[in-house]
C-alpha cells in the first residue's frame, strides 16, 4: 500500500488534547514548533470540539496543524473520520495526553473521549491482515497514554489516569536536562508560563512520531526492544537529543536512502526536513546540474578519477648483433664455467 504523501513514512498521529487551559497551552506549544518547522503535520482533537448533540457515530472535529510554504502555520478543521477515509495509512497512533498538575481535577470529559473514540477507531480502521487472508488490508492502530506532571508531584486517583484500552502507558520523567549528563532543572508547573507545555510537548513530539526527520516514535522504538505484557514505561527525551546536528545528519542520511530507492526517490522538500540553502532542482537544469556534479567529481585531487593514457616516447635503440658476435659470447659464457 502507498504511503500517503501528507503523513510519509511515520504514518498519522491523532493526538487527543487535555481539556481548557492544559490543552490551550499545549497547543499553542504544537504551532509555534510547526512554525519553526521541528513538526510534521499532525491532527488534535479535543473534548470541546466534539458535537454536543450527542449523536452516534460521534462527530468529532480535528484539526490538521502543518506549517506552509510561507513557513507560517496552517490550520484546518476537518471530521475526524472523514479525514481518515480519504488516505491509505499504515501507522496510526491515537495518543492521550492526560496532565497531573496541583489544584486541577480529574479530566473526566477526556476520559469520556477516550472510550469513544477508541471504540469507534476501532471500527473505522482497517484490521491488520493475518497469514490466511493475504488480500485483506494492511494497517496498524496503537493506542498509547503519556502522563506528564511536574517533579515530586503525586496525583490523587492514580488509578483513574490509565486504561486497560490503550497498547502502552508512558510516564513522562520529571527533569529537565539539556543532555544526559547536565544537571536538573526539575519540572515545575506555573500557569503563566508555557514552560510544563513544552515539557509535554517534548515527550508527545517523540512519542507520535511528530519530529521533521524521524519516521519512528517512541513506542514503536519500545516496543522493539522490549515488549513483554502490560507495562509502563518512562519516558526520557533531551534537548539536545533534537535540536543538534545530530536531527539533521539522520534526516539526510534519510533522505539520500529514499532518493537510491527507484520507487520512493522523489522527495518533496515542502514535506521532509527543510535545510536552510537547499531547494528543488527546476526541471530544465537538471542535465546542468548533474554535468556539474560531474566535473567536480572528476576534478578531485587534481583529477585523481580521471582517465590518463600513457605518454608516448620514442622506441629504444634496437641492439644488432652478428654471427662473430654470438661466437664471441659464446666462449667467454664457456670459459666463466
């Protein structure tokens, strides 16, 4: 099956956003990060844009965040199940944000959510095809929870903020650390600050997939290593991890292994990972181009590559000899024996 040309490799990540301010600021968080073009596109969903008449199938507004060519955000609001019908996916991930924050209640609109949108994802996305029937359609639903909240806070009902529902639990680790190895700032939450957002943000970017350059999230990565039954994991994300050269080497060590591949090898610089300096090839100067790449090639190392023949030289002096000669030869040959 294609890969849709929007989502690319990583598939779709629906993100399910806490309720009033918590889902404010995280969003907020999420368009100024696409803004500067460290996201790909993404949908959000939220419990005040579901429809309040109750009806089923629900009909749940999503709004899909993508940055423009004019680097500015792009927003549109789309129903949720008829943007999934519309594109042949592979990967999708719905993916609850639940923050435990002091002085905010259990969100029990979004948990309410939560069991309704899960059921009915179920039954809109294709089931993954088994050995016996080789024709059915082929795609992936996982379901995660992140739990985010500041360092040494313990929430009440802890129970309540999982759900046997989703495939994996992650824990988002209270510190704040630019590498592994730097010191902690410790997480903490003020409400005038978008600070506890972009530490939430930071976890769901790499859990949803949702870094320009890296096709794989968290749970996929987890899940690779060691899955065994029901278990929660915690989730540790650097800085520094993202925001180095290091992002931008695997994007175009990514980019160079899709181009070599005869079926994927275009690549739409609107979409991948935008490098300052590099834009697309018109069609007319693609000859140009590459007779250029040529010529430097061929003139590394003062022409190295390049075919040399031989210098042509005169041929040597023939040495003649005569039948007195050889005689000659002959005896003083006899007389060193």
């Amino acid at each position: 099956m294609a890969k849709d040309p929007l989502w690319g490799e990583s598939g779709l990540s629906i993100t399910l956003l806490p309720s009033g301010q918590q889902g404010d600021a995280l969003f907020e968080v999420a368009t100024a990060w696409t803004k500067l073009r460290l996201l790909a596109p993404s949908i959000w969903v939220r419990a005040e844009w579901l429809d309040s008449t109750g009806s089923n199938p629900p009909r749940q507004t999503a709004v899909v965040l993508g940055a423009s060519r004019a680097e500015e955000p792009h927003m549109v609001e789309v129903d949720l199940f008829e943007q999934l019908a519309r594109q042949n996916l592979g990967q999708i991930r719905f993916l609850v944000v639940r923050t435990a924050v002091p002085n905010l209640e259990f969100d029990q609109k979004q948990d309410d959510l939560v069991e309704l949108l899960s059921r009915y994802l179920d039954q809109s996305v294709p089931k993954v095809r088994s050995s016996s029937d080789a024709d059915a359609p082929l795609a992936s639903l996982s379901k995660i929870n992140l739990l985010t909240g500041p360092t040494e806070f313990i929430p009440e009902n802890q129970e309540r903020l999982v759900n046997p529902l989703f495939n994996a639990h992650f824990v988002a680790s209270t510190e704040d650390r630019s590498s592994p190895l730097a010191g902690d700032a410790f997480v903490r939450f003020d409400s005038g600050s978008r600070r506890f957002a972009g530490f939430t943000m930071l976890h769901l970017a790499t859990l949803a997939a949702l870094w320009q350059g890296l096709p794989r999230g968290g749970y996929e990565l987890a899940k690779k290593a060691n899955w065994e039954g029901d278990k929660v994991y915690v989730s540790r994300v650097f800085v520094s991890a993202i925001l180095t050269d290091g992002l931008i080497q695997r994007a175009c060590a990514r980019v160079l292994q899709r181009a070599g591949n005869a079926r994927e090898g275009f690549t739409d610089l609107s979409l991948d990972f935008a490098v300052d300096g590099t834009y697309p090839i018109p069609d007319a100067q693609v000859d140009d181009f590459i007779n250029t790449m040529v010529s430097l090639t061929f003139g590394f190392r003062d022409g190295i590559l390049q075919y040399k023949p031989a210098v042509d030289r005169d041929a040597p002096a023939k040495f003649r000899f005569g039948v007195l000669g050889q005689l000659g030869d002959f005896f003083v040959f006899s007389g060193n024996k």
